[in-house]
C-alpha cells in the first residue's frame, strides 16, 4: 500500500510540474517553489519573491586508466569513478505577510519529519504514530521542467532569520538560507550523470513492501554485495531506514562495479 501511495503521488507531482510549467510558458506569475506530495508530510511553500542567486555544485572523483597507444605502448586516460548528485544552494530567500512562521516550520519539519512540526505530524503524533523516518523527498520549482529548475531534493540546510513582527509578536519577515541535495530522479532538469547521454541500463525504482537494498541488488545485477554502491550514488546514509515508496537510480552494471569490489 505505501509502495502504491508514493507512485501515485510521484506520479501527481510530474502533473503539477507539467501543469505549473506549462502555466508559466503562457504567461502566469507562478512563484518559486517548494513541495512535498509525500502523504505523512504533504505541504507547499511559495516564495513570495523569486531567487535573486541560486548556485549549484557537484563533486566528482576521478581516476586514472591505462590504454594501448600506437606510440609508446600505454597512456593514462581519466576515467569518471563516483560523481555524487548536485548540491543547490538558494541564499536570502525573502517571506512575508502572516503565514511566514508557518511555511518556516512546514520547512524546518521537512528536514525532521519525527519532530512533528507540520500539522500531519501533529495528528500522526497524537495518535500515538511513529513517524522518525528519512527525510521526504521534496521538489523545488521555478520555472518549466527542463528549461527552467526542477527538481527531486532532499533538504540538508535551513537558516532562518526573522526581521519584522506584528505587535502580537506574529514573525511577517523573515529571510532564509536553504541547502538542498539533489536526488535521482526522472525530474531533473540535468542529468544525474555527465555521462548520462542515453547510457543503455540507467532506470529508476520504486521501493516497494518487503524490499531493501541488498534484494534490489540481486533482483537488478545478480548480487546483493551492490547494495552499497546503490547507497552511495543515491545518497543513501542509513540503508537500513529506506521505506517503501523511496525512488532509487540505478546506473547500468558498468558504471555501478566501475572501481568497485564486488
């Protein structure tokens, strides 16, 4: 059943972004962006001013391979061993107007989900539910998919300042640091590889009831010993808290035993 919720509600997300894309293309005002259609911490948070700045990082490690020459008999060749998921870094996002302090929580709950900071954690948590989990994968948006920023994160980062209250003491400014990691996913603006130009093998998978990563591995490449290649190139720190309805990328054979004992 949760394996079920979370392709429907990937599968609603891909509409919204279609659908808020395709509204900006015709001319609409759709602001930046971010949401989560996960069902335990669905939630939405607009930016009531669209990022001045936002910069984006990638980390890759890189090695040395040598191949035949018609000169000399051999030469090094550099060879991509582990290229991890892009870094988004959005500095002074601006909110204003009453609702400030709770798109700041519903942003502070996102990145821990068992603090109950959003309201269906609130209710999950008075009913006795257990919601520590990894955190929920989230889509930032701005623009059309593809030709503008769309997508699959995880939020690593969340620096608030309030600047202006009400006479109530009610936050009505506050500005925002915001870190977020990329995660593999079919929504992405870029691809998830440099080399990722139509690769044969490259899919994505839904986690579904009774599944880990060591039975991904084996029912994908014929061994579970790849699970944590899996982990790494999808940002996996904890493999044991990998719940149903996570989507995971799985690179071709090659590229994932590629510098890798098995």
């Amino acid at each position: 059943m949760t394996g079920a919720l979370g392709a429907v509600a990937a599968a609603a997300d891909i509409a919204a972004g279609a659908a808020i894309g395709a509204a900006m293309l015709a001319g609409a005002r759709v602001p930046a962006q971010l949401r989560c259609t996960d069902p335990a911490n669905f939630g939405l948070v607009p930016f009531d001013f669209n990022p001045s700045t936002i910069q984006m990082s990638r980390q890759g490690q890189y090695g040395n391979r040598s191949t035949p020459t018609s000169s000399n008999g051999s030469s090094n060749a550099m060879v991509t061993q582990n290229v991890r998921n892009s870094k988004i870094v959005i500095n002074k996002v601006k909110f204003e107007g009453v609702t400030t302090k709770m798109r700041c929580d519903t942003l502070l709950g996102w990145m821990a989900p068992g603090s109950a900071l959003n309201l269906v954690g609130m209710v999950a948590a008075l009913a006795g539910a257990n919601l520590t989990t990894e955190p929920p994968v989230l889509t930032f948006q701005w623009g059309p998919p593809m030709i503008g920023f769309m997508y699959s994160v995880r939020m690593t980062g969340c620096d608030i300042t309030y600047e202006r209250f009400s006479h109530a003491g009610i936050p009505i400014r506050a500005v925002l640091n915001l870190t977020l990691q990329e995660v593999p996913s079919l929504l992405g603006s870029l691809p998830m590889n440099p080399t990722s130009g139509g690769q044969p093998g490259r899919r994505t998978h839904t986690v579904g009831e009774g599944e880990n990563l060591q039975s991904i591995a084996t029912a994908n490449y014929g061994t579970p010993a790849l699970w944590r290649r899996i982990a790494e190139v999808n940002g996996i720190d904890d493999p044991t808290r990998v719940r149903p309805g996570t989507t995971v990328y799985l690179p071709n054979a090659d590229e994932l035993t590629s510098g890798s004992p098995r």
